[in-house]
C-alpha cells in the first residue's frame, strides 16, 4: 500500500476548509475564503505564508511573478477558489503553479457550494 504524501496536513487543511464553509456558508468571493483559512490556521497554529511572490523565469530571465493564495506548512500550495466546478484548467495552472513554488503537493479549494469540492494535486 502506498502512503500519501503530507496526508495528515492535507487532512488538516480540508478540515479547517470544512469548518470555514460550515461557519460561513457559500456565496462569497475566493479572498474572503483565503482570509477565513488564514484565521482558522492560526486558531490551530498551522504555520502558512499568504500572498507570497515567486518569479517566473524564461531562460534564465525574469518574465513576471505567481503569487499563490497560500502556502502551508512550508510544502503544500493552497488556491481558493468559488467556481462551477474545478477543471482541467484549474489542475493545470495547479501543476505550473508546483513547478514555480518547486513544492510537491497543491489543494485545489472550491467554495462555491454548501458541499466542499476539493482536488489534491502531486507533481
């Protein structure tokens, strides 16, 4: 069998979205959702970054910055989202947004329905 990478803080990341769901409801824009995690992480003492850029380099040359919603526990790239559904386009930006941050592991968050939608990414 094989073991999951970072599960228990994937788990802990999916609870804090569920408990911030379930205390705000739906309906909201994305930001108010990633500041709602950022208060839930720090009531639990999850350590996380918010807002944090990285470059984007072509050839060695910088073309312009991603900066991802959250990054948590130091390894796992958090993006908030209030759409239909997540796609391929979601996964795929995810995978870049992997390689730009060089970390492993990405959450895909959807707010937008009473019932929290969420995809784990591994590049």
């Amino acid at each position: 069998m094989i073991e999951l990478i970072y599960k228990n803080e994937v788990y802990e990341i999916i609870s804090c979205a569920m408990e911030v769901l379930n205390e705000l409801g739906h309906g909201f824009h994305e930001k108010i959702y990633e500041n709602a995690l950022c208060v839930e992480f720090d009531l639990r003492g999850i350590k996380y970054l918010q807002q944090k850029e990285f470059d984007i380099n072509y050839k060695h040359k910088k073309i312009g910055e991603y900066v991802p919603d959250l990054i948590v526990y130091d390894k796992i790239v958090v993006d908030t989202k209030v759409i239909k559904e997540i796609t391929d386009h979601e996964t795929g930006k995810m995978l870049n947004y992997l390689k730009i941050t060089k970390q492993k592991v990405g959450l895909i968050i959807n707010f937008k329905y009473s019932k929290l939608e969420w995809k784990r990414l591994i590049l």
